[in-house]
C-alpha cells in the first residue's frame, strides 16, 4: 500500500534467511556441523550460488577449501541440491535464492 509521506527507496536492500546442509562428509570440512541456518548480508541485487560460495569459504569453512571449491565452483563430486532438486535444473551458479531455500552439498568423494 502506497503512503504519500513515506520515502520509497529505489535501492530496495534484499536479505536472505535459509538453510545450508553438508552432508556425506562434507561436513567434516564445517567443523562437522552438517546444517547452518544463516541470514546474509543485504544488498541492492539477489544473491546467487556463485556469491553464496564465496561467502561460504569466507564464512563457514573451516579446513581444506580445495575439497569443496574448485575454481569458482564447487568440486566435482559434490552434488548441489536446491530445495531438493539438482542445481543444474535450476541453473547452477547463476541461481537466485529466495528467502527459506535448502541448499544441500553431498560429498560423493569417499577414500578408500
């Protein structure tokens, strides 16, 4: 609803609140905390995967970035999940969350 004595600001800031899960051993890279429930920081644009995996190295991981991000990517062998469906479905790192998405990574890399 429209107010005539409110100021509407052309640079409306976005805020995301969702939910990362690490799981199959990735979570041992996040002091083994397998789910984070994490508010970023605003801005004037959308956070998509690709600054969301930024933030996450700079944020929440712990050991060994070379086991979870490769270049400006995750590394293979880690499935992304968004709310439950394949990233590649949703357009990979060009994907723009919405406030109470599931980011899921599995590890598919075991030793042996």
């Amino acid at each position: 609803m429209y107010h005539p004595h409110l100021r509407y600001a052309k640079d409306v800031r976005i805020t995301h609140v969702f939910i990362i899960c690490f799981r199959g051993g990735a979570e041992l890279l996040f002091d083994g905390v397998k789910q984070h429930h994490v508010t970023l920081p605003s801005q004037s644009n959308h956070w998509d995967i690709r600054q969301l995996l930024v933030w996450i190295k700079d944020n929440l991981l712990k050991d060994r970035p070379e086991l979870f991000i490769q270049g400006h990517t995750v590394r293979p062998g880690i499935l992304v999940l968004i709310n439950d469906a394949d990233w590649e479905l949703m357009g990979e790192l060009d994907y723009q969350l919405q406030d109470k998405d599931n980011i899921v990574f599995i590890s598919t890399l075991h030793g042996g």
